[in-house]
C-alpha cells in the first residue's frame, strides 16, 4: 500500500490522539478506584527497574491537576503530528517518547519521574523547529502556533521547581530538536515553479523574451500568417451591388381629371 503524500484528513489524525489521552485518564481512575499507586512504575534514574517508566512513566500523574495540565497539549500536539506529518508520526512519537524517557532515565535526580510532560515537550520542539527548518509557510505557520500556545513551556526546562521534572522536560525538548534534524522527510511536496524545473530555457518563455539582456522591456509584434484567397476575399466583399425595382405608379382620381 502507497502511502499518501501532502496533507489530508482521517479518522485517525484524531482518533489515536483521544485514544492515547483517555488511556492516561484511565490509568489515574483506576489508581483512585482501585487504591493503587503507580508511581513505582515511573521512570529512575540509575536503577535497571526504574527503566520500566520509560514505557509506563507517560501515563501515571500524580494529581488531577497534573493530568489535565498534560491532556491538553497532549491531544492538540499529537493531533498535529498527526495532521502534518502523517508520514512519520508513529515513528516520531513512540521512538521520541523511549528517547525522552531513556534521557530522563540518564540525567534524572534520584526519583521517581512520571507524567507525559516530557512527551508534550518532545512533540512541541519537533513541530517548532521542524517547520523552521523546512521552509515550508504551512508548517513554519504551525511553528508559529506553537509558539504562540506553548512558548511559556521553555522556562520548565531550567531547574526553577523542586516538585517539577525539569529532567524530563529537558530531555524531551532535546530529543524534539535531534528529531527535528533527522527526519529530513517532508509531508508537503515544495512546489516548483516553471523557471524552477531543470529543462527550464529562459529563451523560448514568452515573458521572458520580451526583455533584453538589461532588463529593458522590448515590444514583440505578432507575426501575421499569409492566408491562401485572401485578396479573392476580400475583392468580393469590396464590391458594391445595387439593385432597383421599378414599380409602377397607380392612377388616381386627379390624373384622370
């Protein structure tokens, strides 16, 4: 199967993405349903067992607050990776999330690290700098948006709360632009213009040719092609026919007065 080249809209661009963002709202349910407590399962660094929260660690959060503070970006980021970048998007955000995790597992204080905000982070620095580096106005647009919605995000890189994972946040955001430079694939064909093709001969373009070497603009007059019986022609349609009718006037009362 081909797959699909340029923008185009399934049921999946957001589909998976509620998919992803209900499972993380399950898993918080049942720890509150069931009273367990996963955050054992999140990633720690330096220890072998802590590498299991690179899998599980995105989808454990340790108050309401922390899940919907990460639903949100979540949904919408994915969305437009998956929108955008439909050709890569499994392998941006399941090889992105390991990447993230592996890193956070690498600098990490000795903790347990959990929430998907290191994913938020991973996908908000792939969709920047990913349309910065393509030059392409439709994505550099999304670069722009997300600026414009998450650009606060940047300062939770920077150890400025205790209570945050900025290990995580640093990780995925690092990750994001490593990305960004990888994937080299764009989804939008650049569209090129008639003076960009190869086989382009700037002396046979009918613009073109009415300049000279400077730029000087030069009026070409349309050559007029010889028509076989044209003087025939146009003798017959300058010869003038008239005609007259004599018709025969009536006598009246007076002429025979």
């Amino acid at each position: 199967m081909l797959k699909q080249k340029g923008l185009y809209f399934s049921t999946g661009t957001i589909a998976f993405p509620i998919v992803i963002v209900l499972l993380m709202w399950f898993v918080f349910w049942a720890e509150i349903r069931f009273h367990y407590n996963f955050t054992e399962w999140g990633v720690y660094p330096q220890k072998p067992l802590g590498l299991r929260g690179v899998i599980f660690g995105p989808f454990i959060h340790s108050s309401l607050k922390h899940l919907f503070n990460n639903s949100v970006p979540m949904l919408v980021l994915t969305t437009a990776l998956f929108y955008f970048y439909n050709n890569i998007k499994w392998r941006v955000l399941i090889l992105g999330t390991l990447a993230a995790g592996l890193a956070t597992w690498v600098i990490g204080r000795p903790a347990y690290h959990i929430g998907a905000s290191g994913v938020v982070y991973m996908l908000a620095a792939f969709l920047f700098f990913k349309g910065i580096f393509s030059k392409h106005y439709q994505l550099t647009a999304l670069s722009f948006v997300v600026v414009f919605l998450y650009g606060s995000l940047l300062w939770y890189v920077f150890p400025i709360d205790a209570k945050i994972s900025w290990e995580g946040h640093l990780s995925g955001f690092v990750v994001g632009i490593v990305f960004a430079i990888l994937f080299r694939d764009l989804p939008i064909e650049k569209k090129k213009y008639v003076w960009e093709e190869d086989d382009f001969d700037p002396d046979e373009d009918p613009f073109l040719r009415q300049f000279d070497a400077d730029g000087n603009f030069i009026e070409i007059v349309p050559e007029t092609e010889e028509i076989e019986g044209i003087d025939e022609t146009l003798e017959k349609q300058s010869q003038v026919v008239v005609k007259y009718t004599i018709k025969k006037r009536g006598t009246t009362s007076e002429d025979s007065l």
